[in-house]
C-alpha cells in the first residue's frame, strides 16, 4: 500500500509519518520509508543522528542506476539516458518489491531500527533552488515517481512517502501514485488552504484525500476543521509529550505513545487496508501513460530527441498479479 503524507510546510508531515512508520513497524509489518520532503527531517524522527541521517545515500544521486535496473530487457526503452521520471514499466522491465532485496535497494536503502522491528529508509537527499522547478529534469521526486510506478506491493505492505504538498508533485503525476494520500493540516487557514489547493488538484484523478489534523487543542479547533473539510477529516492529534521527548533526542519506548494517538496511527492503517479493495490497476496504469505523454510532450522528447510516447506498452498493466518481468 502506498502512503503519502502530504501538507504545509511545519504542519507536521514528518512527525505523522514517522509516527505511523512505528506503528506500522511495531505491528511487524514489512515497510519501506521514503523522505521526499524538501526538509529532509524524516530520518532523525525515526531516530538516526545527525552523521547517521547525513550519510544516507540520496536516490537523486542514483537515478543511471535506478533508471538501468527498471529498465531490464523492455525493448521500448533503448537506454537509461531515455528513461524519464515518468516512463512507465512495460514487459521486460524490471518491478520492485517492498519484501526484497535489489540493486535499488542495495544502492539507495538504508535499515532503520525501531521498536519491534527494521524498516528500509530511502531518501531523496536535500533539495536546491535548481530542483524546485517545474517539470524539472533532474527533480529529486523523479526517483520516487519512477520507483513508485515500478513497484508491486501487496495488502500488508506499506510504502510510507513524507512529501510536501508543492507544485513539483503536480508537475508530474507523483499525488496520484497513492492508495491513501494522508493532509496533514493544523487548524488554521493557511492549513486548510492547503487542503483545498490539494484538493481541487487531485479532484480529477480520484485521489483518496483524508485529513489529519494536528496540534489540535480543543473543541474550538475541531470545529473548524470540521466546518472547513467536512467528512474529509478522518482524525485529529493534539499536542504529543511522546513527540516532545522525541525532539529533545530522548525518545520514550514507543508503546508509551499516547492512547489517543495510537489510537489514531491505527483509525490510519485501517484506512489504508480498507483502500486496497478500491485499488484499480488499470487506472493506475492509465493516469501513469498519462503523465509521461503530458512530460513527453512538455519537455521529454525534446530533452532526450526521442518520441517518448514509443515507451508505453499498451497491453502492459501494473498490478499485485503482474508477472515478474525480466
Ligand atoms: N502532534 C505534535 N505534538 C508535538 N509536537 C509536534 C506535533 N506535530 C508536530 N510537532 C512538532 O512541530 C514541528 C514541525 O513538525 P514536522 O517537522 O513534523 O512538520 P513538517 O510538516 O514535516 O515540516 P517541514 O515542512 O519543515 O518538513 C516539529 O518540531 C515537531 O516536533
Ligand atoms: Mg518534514
């Protein structure tokens, strides 16, 4: 299952994220964690220290060699140096697995020790001014976009992404790779005009919005969550002692989480199960030929001086069932 947490900057993405990936972790369950924030903060919240989260290979250092291992035998796709952020998989491409060990993974995975388990820690690495373009050719998300459309992942597993809620997602198609796409908004009107930009983007493409609302105080604040998303909020968090004390780099055993918010992490993870029985395979596929003709157009064929749209396989579909390709 793949899981964004979207939002304003400070919203507390990071903290949701990381808070879900423990608990997922915690459950036992296989989890492949992703930082695709332009703050790159998702590494310490799982409690790596500053050398460690530091030393974490960038996926944008590594798109030849990601870009060479997707590729495999798929006879649309001549070289590495064609493939763009959207190329979608066809027969011979390589998939990935959230239970696995691969070349991407060898390259661009790290293990992350939590309580009751490890979890995979991929990170984009830190963004430049020349990277928050749009529909930019070496955009960090690009890996993320490209692993995402090439991954297999079943039920009762999680691909946790921590994004930010800018244009570069919209450029490309990376907000409609989701099964569930978790808006984290505090109660305020820059929160929830965030919220309504997300939305009215997403509205056409059948993405499944939810509301997390956070370092919400009170009945004040839930009311106005509630009166400006409506059945869009699924939950609110207040303010964690367990976060806190997680900041202060002294973070408590994780089964000293909060009643409240656990229960929470898990009204999200059924969320997510639940979304599985509404996955559709061939509109997953569809939306990604979609956004690589849109970027085939816009800039592709003329950055690579090929026709992009000879890359799509039209009988190919990218689901739990797919064939293992090589
Ligand atoms: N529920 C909470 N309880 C206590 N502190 C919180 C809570 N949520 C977030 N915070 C704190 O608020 C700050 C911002 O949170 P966080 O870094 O998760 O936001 P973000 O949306 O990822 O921000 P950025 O856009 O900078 O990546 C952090 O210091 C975090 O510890
Ligand atoms: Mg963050």
């Amino acid at each position: 299952m793949k899981i964004a947490f979207v939002g304003k900057g400070g919203s507390g993405k990071t903290t949701l994220s990381s808070l879900f990936i423990r608990h997922l972790a915690a459950l036992g369950a296989p989890v492949l964690a992703v930082d695709a924030d332009i703050n790159q903060h998702l590494g310490p919240a799982l409690g790596l220290d500053e050398s460690e989260a530091a030393g974490l290979p960038a996926l944008g250092e590594h798109l030849p060699l990601i870009k060479e291992y997707l590729r495999g035998s798929n006879p649309r796709i001549a070289s590495a140096e064609s493939m763009i952020k959207t190329t979608p998989p066809g027969r011979g491409s390589r998939l990935l697995r959230v239970r696995e060990d691969n070349p991407v993974y060898d390259a661009c995975a790290r293990p992350v020790e939590l309580d009751g388990g490890a979890v995979r820690l991929m990170v984009t690495g830190p963004f430049t001014d020349a990277d928050l373009g749009v529909a930019c050719y070496h955009s960090k998300t690009g890996a993320v976009e490209l692993c995402l459309n090439h991954l297999v992942d079943g039920r009762d597993e999680y691909v946790v992404v921590d994004m930010t809620a800018g244009s570069d997602s919209f450029a490309s198609g990376l907000f409609t790779r989701f099964d569930v796409t978790f808006l984290v908004a505090e109660p305020t009107r820059k929160g929830v005009s965030v919220y309504r930009q997300y939305k009215e983007y997403a509205h056409d493409f059948g993405v499944e919005l939810k509301v997390v609302g956070n370092k919400v105080q009170g009945q004040d604040d839930l009311d106005f969550l509630r009166a400006e998303v409506g059945d869009d909020l699924l939950v609110t968090v207040g303010h964690s002692d367990w976060v806190r004390a997680m900041e202060k780099g002294r973070p408590p055993r994780f089964d000293l989480l909060d009643a409240a918010d656990r229960d929470a992490l898990r009204l999200l993870r059924t969320t997510v199960d639940t979304a599985h029985e509404r996955r559709d395979p061939d509109r997953y596929t569809r939306q990604m030929v979609h956004f690589h003709l849109k970027n085939a157009r816009s800039w592709g064929n003329e950055r690579t001086g090929a026709d992009l749209a000879a890359q799509v396989d039209p009988d190919f579909v990218l689901g739990e069932g797919v064939a293992a390709a090589v």
